[in-house]
C-alpha cells in the first residue's frame, strides 16, 4: 500500500504472531528460583524478591538445600554426617515454618522445595525452567564468605541470568537507572538480552565500556556499542553510550565507580571463566565484581 507518497508493506499475520510472541517473550519473568539460605541476610533478601515477583506476576519458588558435601569431605567413614543430618533436617523445618509464615501474608504464589546436596546443583537442576534466579552475595558455604562460588558457577552454567542481590538490600527499585557493562562480546550480549524485563522498567539505561590502556576499548570489540544501543532500540529502549576510564584499581572498580556516580540500581554485565580439570574458574572481572556487590548485579554467560 501507498500512504503519502510512500511505499510501505505491511507484516504478514504470520510476522505480527512472531513479534507477539517476541513482545511477551522479551517481557516474561514468570518463574523465579530463590535461594533460600538461613543466614541474616535472608528476611531481606525475600523481600526483594517477593517485590520482584509481584512486580513481573511471577511464580515464586524457594529452594533450600542441606549441604551434605561440607561433612562428606571431611568425614569419609560417614559417622559425622549420619550424626548432623537429623540435626540439619530439623534446622530446615523450622527455618521453612518460619518463612512460610511470612509468605501467609504475600500475595505472591509459591512453592518450597528441599534438596540435599551442593546448593549450586540443586539451583542449577532447577533452573532449567526458571527465567530467574536470585541469591545473595554471600557463598552458602563456608561461613558466608564473599565472593560467592555459588553465584558465579550458576551464571557461568545455568541457561537464565542470575540476580545477586547485595547483603544490605532491602529493596529493587526497578525504575532507577540502570547500568549494562558493554565489551562487545557474546557474553555481554548475552547479558543485555537477558535483562531485557529490567531495562523496560529503567528511568535510564546506561551501555557502559571501559577504555583500555592502548588505543581504548573500541578496538577489541566484537559488536561496537552503537549494535548493543540498536537492539535495545529494537525493543523501544533508548540508551547512553558512555565511555569508562580504566580504574588503577581495574574494570571492576571502574564500573563500580560509574555506578555510584549514577545511582544506578542495577548494574548488568556477561559472566565470564573457563574450564580447568572439570571446574569452573571465575575470569577476572566476574570474580571481583562477585566481591563487592554493592546494587543488585545481573549475570548471564
């Protein structure tokens, strides 16, 4: 058909079902995986993401799981984990009571599940049909400690992004800003796809590249910005292009610092490692991004 002098042809029923079904996909978190970890931070933590599921109408489950390889590998004959198991099973009840009488009060629909075992596997056997997991920046195991094997192993291997959320949150604000760390690379694009349902939400959407110390942070790129700001323009989001001097104290802090200076509440960055005798190892910038989580921190590799 012709409007104004203008040629233009519109979309087959078959290319409007298509961006239909772009559309929705594009905006689903219906599913979320929780860990849900017995430790201070966890009341917070549950929150959040039960502000995240009323705010995407997602299905909320929560996962717990009892660590058995912590007293498998330092108890061999199996006498000390035969003895604690009781002693887990009845931390677990009580810990699940506790929180189910905190979710009588949600509107949010759920289900709990319980699974013995190494926490990354449990979330990572879940998450198969989640579109989300969230857990805290602290690892399950070993005391708590920072930064998280658990969060890091998920994003490297699980098929949905990752939401870390830092030991303080109390909330997401979902319209603050939000910054994505831009490379060029299949991870970051990854990343930037995946986050898609936050972006719609940010007031501003910052595409962040740090420069490199020769010839600046163009010339190793895959896909220049301009690709990463025309997809989300695909999807009716408008975008900053920035450039980040590099940090002395490296990539990481540069993206920290550019996410304090902007009141960002998300920063969204590709998770990246490699394999060395079957286990995975954190690249760099993924590691120390894990160590201080300062706003809530979307991976996807």
């Amino acid at each position: 058909m012709t409007r104004d002098g203008l040629r233009c042809k519109l979309p087959s029923e078959g290319s409007r079902i298509s961006l239909r079904a772009e559309t929705a996909w594009s905006s689903a978190m219906k599913s979320l995986l929780f860990n849900a970890h017995q430790d201070p931070g966890h009341s917070r933590r549950l929150d959040v993401v039960l502000d995240l599921a009323r705010a995407f109408d997602s299905h909320l489950t929560l996962l717990t799981a009892m660590p058995y390889e912590v007293a498998a590998s330092n108890d061999p004959y199996g006498a000390a984990f035969a003895a604690m198991v009781p002693v887990w099973r009845e931390e677990v009840r009580k810990f699940r009571e506790e929180t189910e009488r905190d979710l009588a009060n949600e509107d949010v629909p759920w289900d709990w599940v319980d699974k013995a075992g190494p926490v990354a596997l449990a979330l990572l056997k879940r998450s198969s049909l989640a579109d989300l997991v969230v857990v805290g920046e602290r690892e399950p195991r070993a005391g708590g400690e920072a930064p998280s094997f658990t969060a890091g192993e998920l994003a490297l291997t699980a098929d949905c992004p990752v939401l870390v959320l830092p030991d303080e949150c109390t909330r997401m604000d979902l319209e603050k800003p939000a910054l994505v760390a831009w490379d060029g690379s299949a991870e970051a694009s990854h990343a930037l796809r995946a986050a898609l349902p936050f972006l719609k939400r940010a007031s501003t959407v910052y595409l962040a590249t740090v420069q490199t110390k020769k010839g600046g942070s163009k010339d190793k790129f895959d896909l220049p910005p301009i690709r990463g700001a025309d997809y989300l323009s695909h999807h009716r989001i408008s975008s900053e292009m920035v450039e980040l001097e590099q940090s002395e104290n490296g990539t990481a802090q540069a993206i920290r610092n550019a996410a304090d200076v902007r009141g960002v509440g998300l920063i969204v960055m590709g998770a990246y490692g490699r394999t060395r005798l079957s286990e995975w190892v954190f690249g760099g910038v993924t590691r120390a991004m894990l160590s201080d989580v300062r706003v809530p921190l979307l991976l996807k590799h």
